[in-house]
C-alpha cells in the first residue's frame, strides 16, 4: 500500500473515481427523501463591536438583517461556489443569528431542507459560512481581528446515511 496515493488511504471518497481523478458523484439511481441539515458558526468580536451592532447605530445598517439574507442567498448557490456540489431544489433555508455577549460573540445557526436525492450539509455550512464572511464585511471597518470559528456541521437527517447529532460537548469553547 502507498500512503501517498490517496485511492488506497481513503477508499471511501466518493468525489474519486476508479483513476482516483475528481468527478461528481452520480446520484440518478438514490431514492428521493426528505433531508435536512442544520449548521452553526460563531463570530468573536469586541464587547464594543457587539454593542455597537446591538445598538442598531451600526452606519452599514441592521448587521443582522443583511448577514441573513447573505446565508440564505449563499445556501441558493453553494453548486456555484463549491466544486462538484450538486444543484439543489431547497425548500426551506432559515439564518438564524443571535448575541452571546457573554462570550463577546455572534452565534449564526441555519438550516437548510429538501426532498431530494442528495444531502443539504455543504448548503447549511455556506449559509453559516456566508453570514459569518457577512458580519465581519460590515464590522471590520470598526474592528478588523474578529475571528470566524467553529463553522460545523450540527446535524444531519435523511439519505443512506441516516441521522448525525454533533456531541452537545464536542468543541464548545463557550
């Protein structure tokens, strides 16, 4: 076995094919079903800078709003932004974002649902991705160490793979 050929350490990897080139997995022959995927993203920040967003006196306008509308347009496009990704029929994509000025930091949680034959993961991720890039866009005028972290994947349902819970512990750095 070769360590460095990556057919033969990862056999598994479905964007391969037998000549271990990149191809987008062919999915006509999967069961249509319901799937849904919830993703999450925080955004750590100045206690001056949340204030400053809470406040509403931000001079870009509502942060909140426009980081929303962001996710949600990003979920519509992740086959556009990500490689082998395929097109997607959502019929549902929610951007919630909420404050933890406790922890001087922005939580965005989204999900992303369909009837389809392939998941909603990367979609639930761009959007959480997308309004996380969002925020730091309209704040880093104010502020420009913010730190984007954890950008995870929080559950999963439906497909052949069945349903994934993230451990509540795993990574929490609150």
């Amino acid at each position: 076995m070769n360590p460095t050929d990556p057919r033969q350490t990862q056999p598994n990897l479905t964007h391969l094919n037998q000549s271990g080139e990149a191809h987008m997995v062919d999915v006509t022959d999967k069961q249509v079903s319901e799937r849904e995927a919830r993703a999450e993203a925080f955004v750590r920040m100045a206690p001056d800078t949340l204030a400053l967003i809470l406040s509403g006196r931000h001079h870009k306008g509502d942060v909140f709003a426009t980081a929303r509308i962001a996710g949600i347009m990003a979920a519509k496009k992740t086959a556009d932004l990500i490689p082998l990704c395929h097109p997607l029929a959502l019929t549902r994509v929610e951007v919630e974002i909420q404050a933890q000025p406790e922890h001087n930091r922005i939580h965005i949680r989204t999900l992303c649902k369909l009837s389809g034959k392939t998941g909603v993961e990367m979609e639930a991720l761009t959007a959480a991705s997308v309004a996380a890039l969002t925020i730091y866009d309209m704040c880093k005028a104010v502020q420009k160490d913010m730190v984007i972290e954890q950008v995870r994947l929080v559950e999963k349902k439906g497909g052949k793979s069945g349903h994934f819970q993230l451990d509540a512990n795993a990574g929490e750095n609150a």
